[in-house]
C-alpha cells in the first residue's frame, strides 16, 4: 500500500519509522470532528451525557492501529491518493458498466449489505440521475440474496450485455447501456424486513432501504454521513448548541463537548477534503523502475500494442495528465 498511498512525512515518523529510515504507508482515515453516536442521541437512545462521554473519551488510533487517547487525523498524501487511485471508489468509471448486484441481509459476516446502496448513492451522484446501470436484487438469504440468483443473474446479464453489443446507435456506451437494459431486468426484493419495494416514475420497481436491521453501517453514517460513504476525512463547522435541538445540554455537558471538538464537528453537507474522482490507469514505475509514489497517469499506448485494454472501450485511460 506504500506505493499507492505514498509513505508518511518526515515530520510524523515514529520510532519504527526512524529506525528503517522512511515513512510507513499514510493512513487516509481519522476520526476528527466525527459525533460518534449522534444518531443514538437523536433517537434517545443514549443521553446527553453518555453521548458526550464517548466523544471526549473516544480518542483515535496510531500508524500500527494501536488506541491513542488523542482523536487521529487523516494524512497527506495518502488522503489525496486514496481517492485517485480508486481506493475508495468513487464509480465515476462505473457508469457504462451493467451492474446486478445480488444482496442478501448481513449476518455480520463483513459483507456489509448498505454498500448495495453506497455504490447507487455514488453512480446517482455521478450522473445526475437515478442510475439505469445499476440493479440490486436482494432476497432473504444472507449475503446472496437466494440461491437463484447466480444462475438468474448470469442469464439476464447476458441478455442485457448482449442487446448493448447489438446497438448500432451512435451513442456514448453510458447510454446504450442505461437504455438497452431489458424491461424485466429490474430491482427484485423479497420480504426482508427493513428493505421496501416501490415504483419510481419512469423508472420502475426500485428497492429501498429503510431500517437497520438489514445491514451494518458504520460509526460515521451514525455519525450523521451519507449511505455514500465516502469522506474519508469530512470538513468542519462549528460547534452550535442549536444544532441539538431539541436535545438540552447542561454547561458543564456543553464545555466538555467544546473541548472534545475544538476545531468543529463534520460537516457531511461538503464534499470530503481532497475527494476527487478515481482516474484510470495509473502506474506506479517510471520507466528506469523506480516507485512513483500514488501513480500517474499511464501515456499513450505502445505502436502496435493490438486490442484489448488499448481497445477504443478503454480509450479513456489514454488522457495524459494528472
């Protein structure tokens, strides 16, 4: 990951990192300004008070992952890099791909089920609309949703991909593929508790997620972030007491959560800091082989180098330019 990441300044090397005589591989998550447990707190679910103590006792985590007392906070270059080279995905490349994505209800395996709706929240923020390129079919069998659905999927990609190859209109694939998109090939939901099915005009049947129980998200969408998640480090606001409303705190409760956020809380409204669009493709050696530290962008292609990933679909990676 050092050389996708980059390796840490100078400035904030531990021991272990003087002693090898460079920086580990930068962490691009923090937890500054985050309000763990807000969600809980609007609930009534924990009080003031307990809401609070955990944020001015919640501390953050070293280079190794180790707990710090201190909240941690997201690092350069490694927070810019994550988001360039697709570690976090931001799917701007995804938007002429058929996507059909069998999901079933999380039994706390790590196959988090809500990334179903991440990755729908990103392509709809990236074109604008309700995304055609994406369906979701989610069943009652945890993480596969019902063991049909292979097979099923399978049969309706193909049936999908192959209508987008027979289309002969000039128009960019994004488009084809949105519009080619077989008219039973749509969001399928069994009932499973906490996800709805409705119908969105001009778009059709369209799962929707309602409630909790089908998935785990994290502490920062309790924390009041988007199902996108995708702000690795948010930006801030400041601290108002009339945020809470209609959640009281008393002085004492007030100057404790002043001093556990002292530069501001998260700011979910803004786009994270440094988050940027993922860029295709990167190369991580420069020519004499040695490391380019978080990629650049690949040139053009070799004479004579054929199909394949140099093929006109993949025409997109050729852009010089950071």
């Amino acid at each position: 990951m050092i050389n996708v990441m980059g390796p840490r300044p100078q400035g904030l090397w531990t021991p272990g990192e003087q002693k090898v005589g460079h920086g580990f591989a930068g962490l691009p998550i923090g937890d500054v300004g985050v309000q763990f447990g807000l969600g809980a707190l609007e609930k009534g679910d924990i009080t003031p008070a307990q809401f609070v103590d955990l944020n001015a006792k919640i501390g953050g985590a070293d280079i190794d992952l180790n707990p710090i007392p201190e909240r941690s906070d997201a690092t350069q270059p490694a927070l810019r890099n994550v988001y360039r080279s697709g570690g976090v995905n931001e799917t701007n490349n995804l938007t002429g791909v058929a996507i059909i994505d069998l999901r079933g209800p999380d039994p706390g395996a790590f196959h988090d089920a809500y990334r179903s709706f991440t990755i729908r929240a990103r392509l709809e923020r990236q074109e604008g609309h309700f995304p055609r390129n994406h369906v979701i079919w989610f069943g009652q069998t945890p993480l596969i949703g019902d063991p049909r659905y292979t097979t099923e999927g399978l049969k309706a990609m193909d049936r999908w991909l192959s209508a987008v190859q027979a289309d002969d209109r000039d128009l960019p694939l994004a488009a084809k593929v949105a519009t080619d998109r077989p008219a039973d090939v749509h969001d399928q939901c069994s009932s499973v508790p906490g996800v709805e099915r409705i119908s969105l005009p001009g778009v059709g049947p369209v799962c929707e997620l309602k409630e909790v129980q089908t998935r785990f998200g994290t502490p920062a969408t309790v924390a009041g972030e988007s199902i996108a998640t995708d702000q690795e480090r948010c930006q801030l606001k400041p601290l108002r007491r009339g945020d809470y409303y209609p959640v009281e705190f008393t002085d004492s409760e007030w100057a404790a959560l002043k001093q556990a956020f002292p530069a501001g809380v998260c700011d979910w409204e803004q786009p994270g800091a440094s988050q940027r669009d993922t860029i295709p493709w990167l190369t991580y050696q420069d020519p004499d082989g040695q490391v380019i530290y978080g990629g650049e962008r690949l040139g053009p292609a070799p004479d004579g180098s054929g199909g394949g990933w140099t093929s006109p679909a993949f025409s997109s990676w050729r852009r010089a330019g950071g």
